[in-house]
C-alpha cells in the first residue's frame, strides 16, 4: 500500500465546492466511461471545483473535481490536487 498512509483516520483536506488545481496530469486508469485507457482527463494546472468526496479501499479519500472547461467530473487523491486561493 502506497505510504501506509490511512487518510480516513482525518478529516478530508478540501471541502465540497472548493476550487482546486491539478498538480500533474491525470489519465484514464479504465475508470472513465468512453474514453481510452490513458486518454488525458486534466492537466496540470487545470482548475476545478469539488462535487463530491468519497472513499477508496477504506484508506483514502477521492474527490471528484468537476472541471468546467472540458465539462468532466474526474476522481482525484489528495496528494494530485492543490487549493486555489
């Protein structure tokens, strides 16, 4: 398990409708309907806004993050995003 790091045992790090901002490019892992596997979601520096918070493996929080500007709602780990201010 990556860092042994059990998210779950915090509160999430960003609240629901906080802009955020990718930090790396995120790729389809196969979890994203009609699009091929490694097909680009959002780039670096993409901005978008939290829609919801779920849970992974009940280790990790995943925030969906709805980018307005190619109009997709894309899972994201706490350690690929960043606050905007």
């Amino acid at each position: 398990m990556e860092g042994d790091e059990i998210e779950l045992l915090d509160p999430p790090v960003f609240e629901m409708e906080q802009k955020v901002r990718v930090r790396k490019l995120i790729r389809n892992d196969g979890t994203f309907p009609g699009l091929d596997i490694g097909a680009p979601l959002a780039k670096k520096g993409d901005v978008g806004y939290v829609v919801s918070i779920g849970t992974y493996l009940q280790t990790y929080y995943i925030y969906a993050v709805h980018f307005i500007h190619n109009n997709v709602v894309v899972g994201c780990r706490k350690k690929e995003l960043e606050p905007v201010e």
